[in-house]
C-alpha cells in the first residue's frame, strides 16, 4: 500500500468510515480502483496535508463547491457531514455558503442554502 | 449612510484601506455608486458578518476563485493580499489553492498557484 | 430602512410581492438578515437602477441563468415569471433562452428551454 | 434542404434516427425551427465533418459534457447511447468520464459515472 | 446559399460588415468552412430571428458573455461594438454587466466591466 | 515509489520527459511534493490505465479544456503539444476543438482556435 493510501485511510477513519467501502461497491465494478484512487489521491494526497487544519480544509471545500454551482449538491452534502465531523458547527458552514453570492452568484448560494437544510433537516427540504 | 455601509468601511479600515478610492477612481464614472455598492454589500453584508473569523473567510473565498478559474486571477491576487493582511500564512494559501485540484481540476489549481507566485514572488512569475 | 431596501421593496410590490417574505421564512433562521439583504442588493442596488427598463433587465437575467446552466433552473423558473410580470412575452423569453446556444452551448439552451415549458405548461414536463 | 441540413439527416438515420422528431414534438411548437436547426448545426456542420471518426467524436463529446458538470446530466445520456451507437464501448466511456477528475474535478466526474450507470444499468441508479 | 447563410450576411452587412472576411483569413485554413458556419448558424440561425429586437438580443449577449467569465473577454468586446453597432447607448452595456454580479459574481462583473473601459476608452485600460 | 507513480513516469518518459523537472522546479518550494502527485495521479492513475489508447484520451483533454473556457488556454497549450507526441495530427486537433462549439459555445470554441494557432503557427498569433 503506498504512504499516501494508508494516510488517507487513516483520515478517513476518523471522518467518514465508510466511505471507501461505500465508493466500491457503487463504482469498482465500472471502474476498476476507483476508490482506491481517491482515497488515495484526495484525502491521502489532499486532506492529509500540513500546513492548513481539517475544519478550515473542509470549510474551504464548501466554499468551492457552492461557488461551482448547484449540480455539485450531492458532494457538498457529503462535504457538509465531513465538515461536521471535522468540527464544523452549522453556523460557520452555513456563513461559508452564504458569502458565495459574492462570488459564484446568488443562485449559486441559495442552491447551497438548500442543500445545507436538507442536511440539517431532513424531510423538511424547500 | 447605511449601516451596512458603515460595517463595511470599518472592516476595510484594517484589510485593506484605499479599496473604495480605488474602485470609485476607476468604475464609478461609469457604474455611478459601484464603489459604494460593493463596499456595503460584499464587505458589510458578507465580510462583517459574526460566526466565522475573518481568517476563514478569506481562505474560503481563495479556494472559490481558484476553483471558479484562471479567469479571475485578478480577484485571486486582492484576496491573497487581503488573507495575508487579515492573518493567513502563505503556507495556508497555497495549501488551499492546492487543494482545489480536486473540485476545480489540476488546471484550475495551477492557474491559482502562478496567481499565488506573482504576489509572493513579484518579478518572477510562471 | 435603507434607501436601497425601500427602492428594492417598492420595486418587488409590483413585480414579485411575496418574495421577500417567502424568502425569509426558508432562509432567515439559518442565515439572519438574508432575505433583507436579497432584497436591498438585488432588487434595490440592481434591478432599481435607471438605465435600462426592468423588462430587459430581466430578459438579461433569463440569458445569463440559461447560459450559466442547468444548475440554476429554479431561480430561472422564478426570473421566467418576474419577466412575464414585467411584460416580455413567452416568445422574448423563450428566444432569448435558445440564442443561448451559441454562448453557454446546446445542453444549457435545451436546459433553459425545458424550465420554460415547466413555468408555461405546468405538468406537460419534457 | 441545405447540404448541411441533409448531412446532418444522413448521419442521425444510422446513430439516432428519432431524435429530429422528437426534438420537433418537444420543442418546435415553442421555437420554430428548432429540431431542424440542431440537425444542420449539430450533426450536419459538427458530427458530419472529416478529419475525425464518429466514435471519437462521441468520446470527446461525453468527455466536454462530464467535465462541464451534472447539470448536463441529460445530454450526457443521450450522448452515451450515441458513442454506443457509434460503435464505443461501456469501457471506453467509462474510463473518458474517470479521466476528466482531472479536468472537472471529482464531482463532475463522479456525476459522469452515474450518468453512465443509470444508462448501463437502469433502474439500478446511486 | 443556403436561405440562413444568405439573412445571416444580410444582417452583419448592417450591424459588422468585415466580420466573416476576418473569420475566414484566421480560421478557414485551420476549419475549412468556419466563417460561413458562424454566419449561418450563429447570424442566420439566431441573430436574424423574429420575435425580439436585435438591440434586446445584442444586451442578452452581453449578459451572458459577462456572467460566464473573464475568460470570454475577446468575445465580450466584439459583441459590445455590435450592441452600440445595434442601437444600445453605452449606458445600457454598463448596467446591464454591473447587473451580473448578482449571477456571475462580483469577479465576473468587475472583468466585464474592465472590458467595456477598453472598447469606450482605448488606451485607457486598467 | 508507489506503482502509479512509476506507472506515470514510464508514460512521460515518451510523452513530455521533462513535465515532472518542470513543475518541480516551478511548483514543489511552495507545495512540496506538487511535481510527484500530478506525475503519479494525472499520469500513473489516469493517462496509464488501459481501456482507451492514449491518443483518444489525450483528444478528450483537449475537447475538455476548450470546453471549459479560455482561461485553461495554458494547459490546452500543453495538451495540444501532448496530443501530437501522442500521434494526433494537427487536424484530429483542429476538429475536435471546433466541435466544442457545441457544448461550451462559440467563444470557447474560438479560444481553443486560438491557443491551437498558437502552438502550430508560434509568432502568427491572432
């Protein structure tokens, strides 16, 4: 197993333990080593690098996804749990997504509000 | 004047003080109160709010220019002046930069690393 | 009140009078102050400006959602219908949505064009 | 009949050949001249030219649709029974959408896979 | 000719009369065909449809081009001359891309803007 | 060495043998390990997987970047060169490029043009 793979199972232990298992099932058979890579790649290489802490990580992630618009909601639903996980409150999550207006646009932000409340609470959607 | 307004102007008193002269001096002849707009609107409706730090902020709206794209490297380059100024280390820019290869794409993020470079290394750009 | 909060309400009572309140009761627990804010900036600082009339700013809205993309189709539906009650006709608004072909490509003009039918024919979806 | 419009005809009778009829039961009731237009442009001015073969094109077309994001989930689809139809295989298809984390980064990529598993496996989506 | 290409010609005789020569000497060699496609597909095909005034439709351009990114500044400066070409003031290009900060971002807005200085004020740029 | 980034560096061997040196000495001092992770995740975990032959996967980059707009004008540049090194010919790139009109619009297609100019035709820009 290669550094970056171990490093980037031994974050997600913490943060989302299931969600190798879970990326296996759903697109090994299409893509052979898809979770693998990244697990790898994306926390080994990303998410467990010095130099900036997991919350402000995962928070700048949220950021980047509510700018790049609405279709990414169902990573930034995966990222606002991660983002939980990682010491997040809903308030700071919730600012984070707001200031986007400045930057991916209004509708941009109000399709990440949107995805923040079905996390927050569910079955109470806009 | 607007309290909004008023919030707005403070914050930049520290971050960054000749930004509403400058916007005035070059848009609003054209656009007559974009200085002003921006300044109560992105700063004391966005910037000012309470529930995350200002730090965080930035690093936020970094890691949504570099994913948005190459295209506005020019609002990259303020923002990393304004991170600096309200306390990140360039270690945490360029992480977060970095980071975005993974929701903006490699070019994304190498486009946001040269923008990170000719600030830190004026004179000795890509 | 702000002047641009009063230009903004006085604007909506025309052309949207429900939003802001319809905005406040999905948002503002989550984000205190953001339907107030949608309204001063959005409606007051732009839409409020002299220099074009409203119902070309709004069918310059209908480009821009279309073109942006499919991810914005909700706030297209809701700027499809502040363009007929600032009187474009379905026609305005549907030429505009596929002169977008050209600038956002066809996947982003047959989007806007299915939120269209949604917003002229309710339940004859594509 | 333009050449390009014939040339687009000639092309669709082999890939797809309802698509010009469908198209004109959807749309050309709202914009006249819609189907025909897509045709001659799309596949008698774009699909139809020398120089590349057919299921190259389709590849580089599922790669432009994935990594441009979900919300072209729809014309990805269709665009995947065409690179089929042009004689493409799952795997190739696959394996272009995985590559274009690089490009798009992992959402849009991971929205591409599932574009292809509800066409490969319908009724067995995420 | 085709009918398109022949009310594609007819309308840039009017509003850019040097625009297909200029595409041709710079693309044709490259794209056999090139310029008569734009002019057909994108004059003829668009531009040269009933249903809404050219003036309408060059701001509708204008909007979309600013809102999708700095990157299309090339583009948005063409297409400022053939808005003023098409009747607009100055004024009405200004609002309508200060407008795009509300779906674009304030980074899209500001780089449009920037491009509109330089086709008003040449040599005047920021 | 982990097997992906061996796997990498073989395919660069023929492809760019000077990429990893290049973004080493242009990238690791801020972002240690930059050079290594694009050269093992880009290359040794995309570009070396098998199913699709190198020379379609590198036409899809290149429909991809122009899809995504002018701002990756830098890394199309790259790619183009890639593509050749790849057994493309300078038409295969042409004609993908001018396809991506269809998907991310006129402007972006011409922006691809471009930068394809640029690498065929150095000091005969547009």
């Amino acid at each position: 197993m290669s550094d970056a793979l171990q490093k980037g199972r031994d974050l997600l232990a913490d943060m989302n333990p299931g969600l190798e298992q879970l990326l296996a099932d759903r697109y090994d058979a299409l893509v052979p080593g898809m979770a693998e890579t990244l697990v790898e790649y994306g926390y080994g290489r990303h998410y467990a690098r010095a130099g900036v802490d997991l919350k402000t990580r995962q928070l700048c992630t949220i950021a980047a996804l509510t700018a790049l618009g609405g279709h990414t909601a169902p990573q930034l639903k995966v990222n606002i749990k991660n983002s939980l996980a990682a010491g997040a409150s809903q308030t700071e999550i919730i600012e984070v997504i707001w200031q986007m207006a400045l930057y991916g646009g209004m509708p941009a932000a109000i399709n990440g509000l949107n995805a923040a409340k079905e996390v927050f609470e569910p079955g109470d959607g806009p």
